[in-house]
C-alpha cells in the first residue's frame, strides 16, 4: 500500500526546469511547492499505468484493435464469396495479426481464436479440429521429439565438434563448417532455435572469446566473431529448406501443397530442395566474407579446441552409437518407403514415429522429460485455416496475360520481402503461403514447380535480427548491429533470388515427370521407460549368504556361471539400462505373437490385428514396461507398421471431440491451482461443517463434488489440492502420525473418506473425470448423445446418494478416536484470512485473456495435459475402430445372456464391470479396455441401452478398492496411515453398499425417468 511521504520527499519527486538530475542539486534549497500534492493523472493516464503494472492477462488495447479489425470487415462481405467462407478468412486474418502483435503468445492467441469460432459457429467441431489430426504436423511432432536425443546425448555437439576439426583450419572453411552442421542437423531436428541457440551457439561463442579473443567488449568483434555469427545466421535459415524436417513450418507448407495436388514426402522434398537449399548455402560465406571481411583468415585454433573438446568427451557412448543407428535407420527408411513403396508402404511420419519408438525403447530419450515436457512440440499443435476464401481472391488478381516463369518469378519475390512484416516464418507461411499458391494456379504456373518455388524463399529468416526465432539470441551477442544486420538482409535477399532463378536442379525446372510415387502414409510411435516400483526390488549384486546355492549346485562350474551371468544381467537391467522393462516387454509380445494368428472365425484378420494390438496396449497399460504414453506410442507404431490401422485411422484420435474437451477442461484446471481458488473452497466448505469428524468428512466429499465441476483429473484434486491440507490438518491439528503410532485418532478415517470420495466424486460431472469423456464417447456410438447437463442430472444423484453413506459407513468401519473437530474449523478459518481474493473465470479463452492462467506456463508447459492427448486419443482411436470394425458387437454375439430378463442381466455385468477394477491400475485403462464390451453384451441381452450406458459410467466409481486402482491412491496409501489390509477390507464393503444403492436407487431413478421403457 503506497503511504504518503513527508514534504521532504515530496520536494524530491518535483523536476526542477533545466533537465538537470535530481542528484546535482541541492533538495533542501528548492522551493516548496504551493499544494505539496503531484500533479493528478489523467484517466488515460492511470488505465495506462495500471495495465503495465498490474494487469497480467492480454494486452487489451491490442486486442481492442483486433476486435476492431474483426468487426469492420466482418459484415463486409465480398460479393461472389459466400459469407461463411468470409468469415473463415476474417478470423484467419485476425489470428495472424495477433501473431504477429502478439497480445497473447501464438499458442494463446490460437487458442482463443478456436474459442471465437465455436463460439460463432464459422466451423464444426470437426473442422475446428481437424488440424490437429493431420500427419504432416505430426511427423514434425515426432521430429521434435527426435531431436531431444541428439541433444541428450550429446550426439548434435559432437557432430559438430568433428565437423570443424576437418574444415576449421581457415576461416571460409570454418564457416563452412557451420554450414555443414546446420545441414546435418536440420534432417532430424525441426526447430531453428533449437539449433541455433541449442546446439550451435554453445559451441560458437566459447570459440569466439577464448579461441580467437573476438568479442564485442574489447572492440575485436571484427577479428573473427562478425563473420561468424552472420554465417551462422544465415546457415540455420537457409538449411531449414533442405528437409521437410528442417523447420516447423515445412509442414504447414506440405499441407497447403497436398490442397494443390503436390504431394510432397520426406524423399520427394528432399531431392527436389536440398539441391536447389545447397547453392545458397555455398554462397553465403563468400558473400559474407566480402561484405564483412574477417581480420583473421587462418584459424589453427578452432581445430585444436574441436581436438580437445572431443577428447573431453572421449570415445563414443553407448547412447550416441544408439542415436547414430537409429538416426541412419530412419533416413534410410525414409527413402525406401519411397522409392519401394510396395516393399516398405509406410509415410513419413509412420517412419519418424518408428524412429521415435525406438529411442524410448532404448531409454536415449525418456516419456517424462522428452515427450509429455516438449514445449515445442505441444506448441506446434495449433488451428489450420480454410482455404475457400485464397480460391476466390487469387481469382481478383489476374495473371494469366503472363508467362509462368516471369509470374513465379513475381510472386516469390514478394512473398519473400513480405517476411520483413512477420516476426515469424510460422506466422508468415499460415498468412501468405496459400494465398500466394492460389494466385499463382490461377495464373497457369505448373504448381509442381510453383510450390516448390514458394517453399525455396521460406529462407527468409535472415533477413532480419527478429524475422526468425533464432536470431535474437544470435543478434543478442553483440556482434553485429542492426544495420550490418539489415544490409547483409537485402544483399542475401537478392543473392538467393538470382540463385533460385538459375538453379538447375529444381525451383524453376521442377517438373512431374520422374518424380518417384510417394509411400502410402502411415505412422507409429513410441515411448521411453521408467523403472516400475517391483523393478526396484529386483535382484541385483550377491545373494545374501543365507540365499547362496550349496552343495553340488555351487560347485558346479556351469550353474556358477549361470548364477553370474543372471545376477549381472539382473545388476545391469536395474542400475544400467535406461531403456523399457525387457522381461515384461518380452511377456507382452509373446503374447501378442500367440493371438496374432489365431484369427476367430466371424472376424477378419485386419479387425483381429487391431485387437491384439489394443490388448496388448492395455496388458501393457496394467504393467508399465514403459509410462502409459509411452506404451500407446509404442503400440500405434507397432499398428502402422504391421498394417493393422493406416495413418489415418491412427491419428483420428488427436482430432476427437472428447479428446479435447478433457484437454481444454485441464487447461481450465490450471485456474484452481493458480489463484488458490480450489483451496478456498476447500477451506470454505471445512470452516462451516468442520467442528466435527463427520462433517469434516462431508466438507471432504463436497470438496471432490465442486472440485470436479472443473478439474477432470483426480490426481489433481486429491494430490494437488486436497492433500496439501488434509496432510498437515491431521498431523498438526490433531497431532494423529502414524510416526506417533496415533493415526486411530482421525487419520485413517479421513484417509479412506477422502480415498472414497475422490473416485466416487468424479461421475457426478461429465468433465470430473478424463474417462468420462471416453465413456460418452462409446455412448455415442451406441446411439446415446450425452450433453454436460444430460450426464449430470442422470448421473448425479445417484452418486450423491452414495456418496453421502460413505462417511456414515466408513466411521462404523474405522471409528476414529476424535469425534469433535474444532481445530478444523480454526484453521481453515485462518487460512482464510491468509489467502489473498481471486477472481474464478470460465474457459480457457476467457482464463487467457484475464491473465488467470499463462501460455507458457499453463499451457505449452502442461505436461500432464500433453501427456493425457497422446494417450487418452490413442485409447479413444483404438476403442472407435474397433466399433466400426464391429468388433464388440461380434464379441457380444459370442456371450449369451438372453435367458435373463433385462434387471437381472444387468445386475450380473454391472457386477463384473466393478469387479474388474481390481485387474487395472487405472480407471481410464479399465473403461477403455471393457465399457464399450459390456455396453453391447447388455444391449444383446435386451437390456434398454440408455440404462447400460449410465450403469456401467456409475460403475467406475470403484477407484477406491485398492491402494493402487486409481492414481491418486498411491499418494494416501504412502502417508502410512492405512495398512494394505485395512484399504482392501473397507474397499471391498464400500463396493458392496454402493452396489446396492446402483441396483435400488439407480436403477429405480432411471426407471422413473423412463430409461428402462
């Protein structure tokens, strides 16, 4: 709180004619002034100041124009164009001109524009969505996820290190030593600045300063350090238009081709780029040499620092022979599946996926920290605009009076110098790149040569210090000042244009003919291994004395040898191998091996693959050879390549409605945690009904009610915001520890009330749980639509019911020692006074905009929400085409229930759907392997689907069973308040009574509503 200084102060803040500094003159001697109050701000004044010092959400005068931008041109409808095309467009213009503002970060800015159309209705939801499932930007995703290895490894520097040993004697050949890297790198590694700022500059500028003593604060920038970082510069964008894999945006430009006819694959672009890329990058040092000319021309010390730095790091590891393997295989299988699509008919992206499954099963890169945590590749997963409206204006400007070369000519220049308007090539290609390809189809240019073309001026990102993301970090050095910067932008500029229209090997001579077919697109995945909690106890080192084999056995020279050689596996499998759980790998795919060929009679042996592969996921979602992301990206691999699912079919996942709906709901999640929200009303509700243990533990079954209006994960409200409270209540407030041996006074009670609730809490809401979006998913598919609303006035009071017996029943099961609490209802009281207000938001759009939750924070860096899109949509997928294929109708024709009538039928599969979670290790696993199964064998039977449906979605609720049936349950069980016993006693009876209530209350409330006509 500002407090009002005395007088004295009051005559420092005054500014004295002169625009001489305070600290030249004499305060005391100054005038006091006539009111001794400052001068008032303006209005405009005090907003201004406001919104730079306190507003955190989007810049709101830049969103104001925008808006206005949006509602100017939104009613001016061009004739010959129909409205909703045009409205496409105004959103797309507006979504580039926040890119390129940028009041929000590009994620954000794309995020609530998806907001802004559904709100709008301009697309479907399946059109709204549709980008998200498109291969090309997957097979940059799983680039990125590549490109962690080469890092982690240490591969990318060593490459590097190598390079300019052999080139590094002189200055051009050094330059061209960074040429040569930025190519090598760009085949694997999609992110300019990745490169650049990653790989390149660590090398780069110790080389500079302690190599050459070239830096800018000894004024000896000039000596060496100018060339090279403008080299450096233009090598990273240049080299990006070499591969496919080069730079993210090559994936949007393939995706607009592919709309023109042009389809561009791995191989396809890289014979007909590379050629064309490696001219330019032959000339720029030259060029830059003239320009800049370096001081130094022979550098001996690069090649003795390169000697030493690769000694440093010694002979090659295990991790970069592995890389090296593996990154040779994927290229070289990206140019067979071209070349011999009939022998290998897999995509590009099935071929990066594969390459991907192989790091993780090999532990170089890991599902924590280079999958579910991969900033850049969640990035990448933004909006694609329609194309209907680029037809139209491209038909405005007319072209055809001339011939195709001058008009391709034309048309790159400027969509070259259009770059200097965007601060991204990301940003520049979403805006321009379709339009510019429209113009020049309607012109007659042959679009294989024009695409192509187009695609070639993509290496516009050294243009200037900001054009692309890896400059500033460069231009951050000090080495060259933006002028240098701009000149040798314009020079380069035109340099490449000239290349481009003399290059022989491509650009202006592409042409269709003897251009290899591209492989039919398919694509696999996979996953890297954490060690499993039984692992940990695995054999490793000697046996204890009382362990060792006696008499013949030891003596035996074989079964010694035996004995070492399983022991020192056993050692190396624990302690070394960083890679998937091999006996349990091992398990899983004989199993696999066995069904594959027994192909029931009834099913073909596509729809039979499928599902093996899906059971096989599952079995492998239950034992964890690997984290459940990193099995499912291991098993839509193992799909693609055996032919069991195409491409499209296994990406279908990642544009699913429900999928995204779980997605955006964490998202909004991120909200609670962030201003404290979920801990208010947790405290809240303990202040009014915590004076006694009973009402402690209903306060504790509304908070896991409120709490899932708004966040679908239950490690979150119970791990992230329930137990941070409870934790500290018991063994602060009421001094029960299992430590102390006082868990009885109230811990164990609370515990299994909370164990309860979390489960139970998370049917009342369709968006409390991330396997209720799966269930309503399988709904639909059998003819049940679920709204929001619908789930929830169906579902919720039964569970309500239920869940108001819980604490009843469980303190006859676990009487807890302390009956009044009103240390509960102190505390919270005092936190209550502790916590600063919030204010609560709805949407991920609304959250954004306000500041609430942050892009990069709650967004791009959500590795929960990342990690749930790649497993819960390769589940979704997997479920869906086993529907279509008509699977589970198949499997429910095989078991026979028809001989009941509808009530007690349902009673029995209701019965084993429950009794099933003691199989499973996640609820999510369990509904996706056995809910749409059910669903059909009751339909079968006679039982009314509507009831099927909404019994079998209440049957989830039995998380609490075991310490280990849902994933909130480890972190209470590891408390120490509950024996393994006790949790499995009071599990079994609560399933019991809950059963009871599904079969009375339940069924008798759906019958009152009419489901069971």
């Amino acid at each position: 709180m500002a407090v009002r200084r005395p007088s004295t102060v009051a005559k420092e803040e005054r500014r004295p004619s002169g625009g001489r500094s305070m600290s030249s003159i004499d305060v005391d001697a100054l005038p006091a002034p006539q009111t001794g109050i400052p001068k008032k701000k303006n209005v405009f004044e005090k907003v201004w100041y406001w919104h730079k010092t306190q507003w955190r959400g989007a810049n709101l005068f830049e969103c104001l124009l925008l808006v206005a931008v949006a509602l100017a041109l939104w009613w001016v409808v061009p004739s010959g164009l129909p409205p909703k095309t045009w409205h496409i467009f105004v959103l797309f213009l507006v979504t580039i001109l926040g890119a390129i503002m940028e009041p929000l970060p590009m994620s954000g800015v794309c995020l609530v524009m998806l907001a802004i159309i559904a709100l709008t209705q301009t697309l479907t939801t399946a059109e709204m969505l549709s980008g998200f499932g498109n291969d090309t930007v997957w097979l940059i995703v799983f680039a990125f996820f590549i490109s962690s290895g080469f890092v982690s490894t240490g591969l990318g520097k060593r490459i590097c290190f190598y390079v300019l040993k052999l080139v590094g004697t002189t200055t051009l050949g050094l330059a061209y030593g960074f040429c040569l890297c930025e190519l090598i790198l760009a085949i694997a590694i999609p992110s300019s600045t990745a490169r650049a700022a990653g790989i390149m500059l660590p090398i780069l500028q110790p080389l500079l300063e302690e190599g050459f003593s070239s830096t800018p604060k000894q004024g000896t920038e000039k000596l060496i350090g100018k060339y090279l970082v403008l080299v450096e510069a233009a090598a990273n964008a240049i080299s990006s238009i070499s591969w496919l894999t080069g730079g993210a945006w090559n994936a949007l430009m393939a995706k607009f081709m592919l709309h023109e006819g042009v389809n561009v694959g791995w191989v396809e672009w890289a014979y007909s780029m590379a050629p064309v890329g490696i001219f330019p990058l032959a000339v720029a040092p030259l060029v830059i040499f003239l320009i800049f000319p370096p001081e130094i021309k022979k550098t001996p010390e690069a090649r003795s620092i390169a000697e030493n730095k690769l000694k440093e790091m010694g002979s090659m590891s295990a991790g970069e022979i592995q890389m090296t393997i593996v990154f040779i295989f994927v290229v070289l299988l990206w140019i067979l599946s071209s070349m011999l699509k009939d022998i290998f008919p897999f995509s590009t992206a099935a071929v990066a996926s594969v390459g991907v499954a192989c790091l993780l099963l090999l532990g170089i890169i890991n599902v924590k920290d280079d999958i579910v945590s991969n900033q850049g590749a969640f990035d990448l997963l933004i909006w694609f605009g329609e194309k209907g409206f680029f037809d139209w204006f491209a038909s405005l400007i007319n072209l055809s009076g001339m011939s195709p070369v001058p008009v391709t000519i034309l048309i790159t220049f400027i969509f070259y110098a259009t770059q200097y308007a965007f601060a991204s090539i990301t940003a520049h290609v979403s805006a321009l790149f379709p339009v510019f390809l429209s113009i020049m189809q309607q012109a007659g240019v042959p679009m294989e040569m024009g695409c192509r073309a187009l695609a070639y001026t993509t290496l516009s990102g050294h243009l200037t210090p900001y054009t692309s993301s890896s400059n500033p970090p460069l231009f951050a050095m000090g080495y060259v000042k933006t002028g240098e910067w701009w000149l040798l932008g314009v020079i380069l500029f035109v340099v490449n244009m000239c290349l481009l229209m003399s290059s022989p090997s491509g650009g202006m001579n592409s042409s269709e003919e003897g251009r290899p077919q591209s492989a039919k697109e398919s694509i696999s995945i996979s996953t890297t291994p954490p060690r499993t909690s039984y692992l940990e106890g695995a054999v490793g080192g000697a046996c204890p004395p009382e362990n060792k084999p006696t008499g013949d056995a030891l003596d035996s020279p074989t079964n010694v040898r035996e004995f070492r050689f399983w022991s020192s596996a056993r050692r190396w499998h624990r302690d070394v191998w960083p890679g998937i759980h091999i006996p349990v790998a091992l398990l899983i795919l004989g199993l696999g091996l066995v069904l594959w060929w027994l192909v029931p009679s009834g099913l073909s042996p596509q729809v039979w693959h499928t599902f093996v592969v899906f059971f096989c996921t599952i079995v492998g979602a239950v034992f964890e050879p690997l984290p459940l992301t990193g099995v499912c990206l291991v098993s839509i691999a193992l799909a693609t390549l055996t032919g069991a699912l195409t491409e499209d079919q296994v990406l279908s996942g990642f544009a699913d409605a429900a999928v995204w709906l779980v997605i955006f709901a964490f998202f909004i999640s991120s909200a609670f945690v962030a201003t404290g929200l979920g801990r208010r009303i947790c405290f809240i509700v303990f202040k009014y009904l915590g004076s006694t243990t009973i009402g402690l533990a209903y306060g504790i079954c509304i908070c896991g009610v409120i709490l899932g209006l708004g966040i679908p994960s239950a490690t979150a409200k119970a791990v992230g915001i329930l137990l941070p409270i409870i934790e500290p209540l018991l063994k602060e407030a009421f001094q029960s520890d299992p430590a102390m041996g006082t868990q009885r006074r109230i811990g164990i009670y609370l515990v299994m009330v909370q164990n309860a609730a979390t489960s139970m809490s998370a049917i009342c809401w369709l968006t409390a749980g991330a396997w209720n979006a799966l269930m309503v998913k399988f709904m639909a598919d059998a003819g049940v639509e679920l709204t929001w609303l619908g789930w929830a006035y169906s579902l919720a009071p039964v569970v309500l019911v239920a869940l108001a017996a819980v604490p009843l029943l469980i303190f006859a099961l676990c009487r807890p020692e302390i009956v009044r609490t009103p240390e509960a209802r102190t505390a919270a009281e005092e936190r209550l006074r502790q916590i600063a207000t919030e204010v609560a938001t709805l949407g991920v759009a609304a959250l954004l905009m306000l500041g609430v939750i942050d892009v990069k924070r709650d967004i791009v860096s959500d590795s929960g929400a990342f990690d749930l899109l790649i497993w819960f949509a390769v589940l979704v997928m997997y479920a869906a085409q086993l529907e279509k294929a008509g699977f589970w109708s198949w499997l429910s024709g095989k078991i026979n229930l028809r001989s009941l009538s509808p009530y007690p039928c349902l009673c029995v599969i209701c019965l084993l759907f429950t009794l099933s979670q003691y199989a499973f290790a996640s609820i999510t696993a369990r509904v996706a392997a056995l809910y749409p199964a059910f669903v059909q064998i009751s339909v079968s039977a006679g039982v009314p689907v509507q009831v099927a449906c909404r019994a079998l979605a209440v049957c989830t609720w039995a998380g609490h069973i075991t310490p280990y049936s849902c994933t909130s349950n480890p972190a209470y069980y590891g408390l120490g308040y509950v024996t393994s016993k006790r949790w499995w006693l009071v599990g079994i009876v609560v399933m019991v009574v809950n059963f009871i209530i599904l079969v009375t209350v339940g069924f008798g409330y759906w019958w009152i509503l009419g489901y069971w006509k």
